[in-house]
C-alpha cells in the first residue's frame, strides 16, 4: 500500500491494471467462483434424479407419456397446447407425477442447494478479495495467498448472510406493512403505502452502501464480520467523498452492464455478458473497492502489447489442452464413461415410450440467415458450463460428475424423442467436437478434485493448489478455441447440414 491515498480514478485505474497486467493472478480466483453455481445445483439435480426414478419405478411416467402421444395425435396441427392450457387427460396423467416423495425430494435439494451455495459463496468471497488485495501489494503469487484466504470463508459467509438478510427483511416488513395499508382502500392508505415501500427500498440501498466496504475491511484490517461492518461505516464517515464515488461508479458499471446484455440480446449475443460480468467487471470492481479501503497503489505495468500477451496465452491454453489430455488420461477416459453413462441413462428413460418430437420445417434457418449472435452466444455458454463445471470440482470432482451426467441424459433424453435420422443430422455435425471437449472440461474438474481433496486433508499447500487452478485456466483458454470451432459449426453448418439430409 501507498503511503498517501490515491484518488479515486487512481485506485480505478490501479484496479483495472490489476486484470490487465497480472490475469492469471486474478482469473482463476474468478473462474473458482463460477464453480459456485454448480456445486449448489448438485443437491437439487441428485433430488430430481432420484425422483425421476422414483417415478420412472413406480410407472407414474408411462401413463403421462401416453396422455401425450394420444393428445398428439388427436390436435389438428403440431401442438397440443390449445389456449393456453394442455388437454384435460394429459392434465390428470401429470398431476400423478405430484407425489409427496418427490415434492419432500425436491423441498430437501432446493434447501441443500441454497446451503451449499452460501458455502460457496462465503469461500468464493474470500478467495477473490485475498487474491486482488495480494495482486494490489506486488505480491509474487497472488492467488496462493488467494487460496490461503479461503480460510477466512467464514466471516465472509457471515457477510453474505447480513448483507442479504437485512435488506430482505426490511423489504419485506415494508411490503406487508405497504399491502396492508393499501388494502384499506382509502386514498390515505394507499399513498401511505407507496410511502412505506419507498422506505423499504431506501432501507435496503442504504444498508447495501453500508456494508460495500465490509469485504475489503475484511482483508485489508484482517478482522471478522462485527469489525467488517464498523471499518466500512467508519471509511464511510471519514472519506465520504469517495465512498459516494464508489457506490455512484459500481451502479453505473451495473446499468451500463444491463444496457449491454439487452442490446446483445437483440442480437442473440447476451450470453456475453454472462462471461463479461464474473470475469471482467467483477474483478475490478472488487479490486476497486480495495484499493479505495486500502489506499492501493499502482503496481507495476506489464508494457507488452495486448495483443501479443492474448495471442501467447491461446497458443500457451492449446499447448495445456493437449499436456492435459496426455497427461490425464484415466480422468479423461473417466469422464468420457460418465458422459456415455449420462447419455444412456437419458435414451433409456424416454426411447421405450411412443413419444416423437416434430422436426422444425425450417431447419436450415434455425438461427437464422446470418447466425452471427447465435453463434457467440453458443460458444460463451458452453464455455461457461464446461469452465464452472471444471472449476466447481474442486468440491471433490461431485459438481463436474453431476454435471455432466445432467447434461448426457438431456441429450440422451432428445435422442430418444426424435428420429433417430433427425436426431444425428441435428446433433453430430457438431456433437463430434462439442462432447469431447465436455468430457475434457470434467476430466479437469474431476482432476481438481483430487486438488481439494488433498488440500483439505492437509496434503498439499497453497502454493501447489494456486498452480493447478492455474494449469486449469490455462486449459481453459485452449478449450475455447474448441468450443469456438464447434460453435461456428453449430451455428453455421448443422442446419444446413441437417437440411439436407431431411430434405
């Protein structure tokens, strides 16, 4: 840290030369937090498993599947939603999949889901905010100290908590007290509980401005969540200029970034901004707010172009790619048995009924006559689902497993409701690129298992698991030239391709 503050466009721009400069010092930790999503979904994911067993046991899916065929057949065109509403006899046949096993199944993984969320969340929190605390200091390796943060998950759990919490209740007693007034049905009340709901969401902005600093205060004064909270409200009172610049500053970023994600998603391009966000705006953002707590100086530029630095890091992730795959060859393999696991299980739970998808009339402009957004769109969010699949299996390899059977019985399932002939037109032009590079995206995530399970049993350090979720980015960046490649063919060749061989 610097010996006089900086200003505020002094700790932005040293924030931003942070994500710049030293990339894989801070991405990883970012890429860690993607992770948290799929671990929370493992609960919920594991209780419709089960319950569709169940179901699929106690044969409570055939006669749902009968209803529709015989619906099918008997609409006039290719739906058999007719205003709105499914014919009475399919209505009946679904509302025999409402047991209480499976709603008790699904109220346990919903619940097991938010747990392991917070969890995550409170690890994800002090990984990220060690690590950029670190990248701000000139430390040599940040995100090993990143990773020894993870200690600190919490006080940063007990941070999430309260700063979800108390925004949520008063919201909430302001919404009652609000609805009660109004349904006086006097003009008095009524104003009265606009004015109420006003408040509520006052109250809610103010305790987020509040507690905004409470993170960094955590890192930076090395103190637990009742310190947090007094170092934010005291930087607050004694540099309120800044403060205010801060707040003003991240909510612009906010707007700017929701403008951004409803103009790409004209374009069919949104999902960029599911990557943009975690991994660019996120970051500096949290290196920001440490920096103004912190009074960060600048570190040191890295003066080499952009373009050169971006060009040697893809040729580096091709070159990880492939040493991976050499190198791991038994967690590669594993992964691909659990994906044909997936996709078996997925065919045999929809193929043995009588239920046939229509193929589209216009396959070959399925995305269009230009496909670029498409496209884009495809490449960000396989690249999302394979990257916080990966990064999630820190978690013992659980996530990446459960992901990737998730996403083989979803495939499996299709193949099993459409033609066969359909189904291969539409799926294998770019399915023989695409499924690899799923299968590669676990094998890494089962990989990092085998990381985390060392590390919490105390077998390796810090320092050993900042390198593999380091090799781990690395890899990534040579997947995404793959998941590139299988997006253009995707977006581009599979309709026509399938256009052609359906006639």
């Amino acid at each position: 840290m610097s010996d006089s503050p900086p200003s505020v466009g002094g700790a932005l721009t040293a924030a931003g030369r942070v994500l710049l400069d030293r990339p894989a010092a801070v991405l990883p930790a970012y890429l860690l937090a993607l992770g948290v999503l799929p671990a929370a979904r493992v609960p919920l994911l594991t209780a419709a498993g089960v319950a569709v067993a169940l179901l699929a046991r106690a044969g409570r899916i055939e006669p749902v599947a009968e209803a529709y065929v015989d619906a099918q057949r008997a609409a006039d065109d290719e739906s058999i939603v007719s205003g709105g509403t499914l014919p009475p006899e399919l209505t009946e046949a679904a509302a025999g999949l409402a047991t209480p096993t499976v709603g008790a199944l699904l109220v346990a993984g919903l619940l097991g889901a938010v747990v392991v969320a917070l969890l995550g969340r409170g690890v994800a929190a002090a990984v990220t905010h060690e690590t950029v605390l670190a990248a701000l200091n000139g430390r040599d390796d940040p995100l090993a100290a990143g990773v020894a943060g993870a200690a600190r998950w919490r006080t940063f759990l007990g941070l999430t908590l309260l700063r979800g919490a108390l925004p949520v209740a008063g919201l909430g007693v302001a919404v009652v007290a609000a609805v009660g007034l109004a349904a006086t049905g006097t003009a008095v009340g009524v104003v009265a509980g606009v004015l109420v709901a006003l408040l509520g969401v006052l109250f809610a902005v103010a305790v987020a401005f509040l507690l905004a600093f409470a993170p960094a205060a955590v890192v930076v004064d090395d103190v637990g969540v009742g310190g947090a909270v007094r170092g934010s409200v005291g930087f607050i009172r004694r540099r309120p200029v800044r403060a205010v610049a801060y707040a003003l500053i991240a909510a612009g970023a906010v707007v700017a970034a929701g403008v951004a994600a409803a103009a790409l998603n004209v374009a069919a391009a949104g999902r960029v901004v599911g990557v943009a966000v975690p991994l660019l705006l996120t970051p500096v953002l949290d290196a920001f707010v440490v920096a103004l707590y912190g009074d960060a100086s600048l570190p040191a530029a890295d003066r080499s172009s952009a373009r050169s630095r971006v060009a040697s890091a893809v040729a580096d992730g091709c070159r990880a790619l492939a040493g991976f795959v050499r190198g791991h060859v038994a967690a590669t393999v594993a992964a691909a048995a659990v994906l044909v696991a997936g996709l078996a299980a997925g065919y045999g739970l929809t193929a043995p009924y009588d239920v046939r998808l229509p193929v589209p009339d216009d396959v070959a402009g399925t995305f269009g006559a230009v496909p670029v957004g498409p496209f884009v769109t495809i490449a960000a969010n396989n690249w999302l689902v394979g990257v916080s699949g990966a990064f999630g299996g820190l978690a013992f390899g659980v996530p990446a497993v459960t992901g990737l059977v998730f996403n083989g019985a979803l495939i499996g399932a299709l193949a099993g409701i459409y033609d066969r002939t359909a189904f291969l037109a539409l799926v294998a032009p770019h399915g023989v690129v695409e499924l690899p590079a799923l299968a590669v995206s676990a094998a890494v995530g089962l990989h990092l298992g085998a990381v985390g399970w060392r590390a919490v049993r105390g077998r390796t350090t810090a320092a050993a698991v900042a390198d593999e979720l380091r090799r781990a980015t690395r890899v990534f960046v040579g997947l995404a030239v793959v998941f590139v490649a299988a997006a253009f063919v995707e977006a581009f060749v599979t309709p026509r391709v399938a256009a052609l061989v359906l006639g």
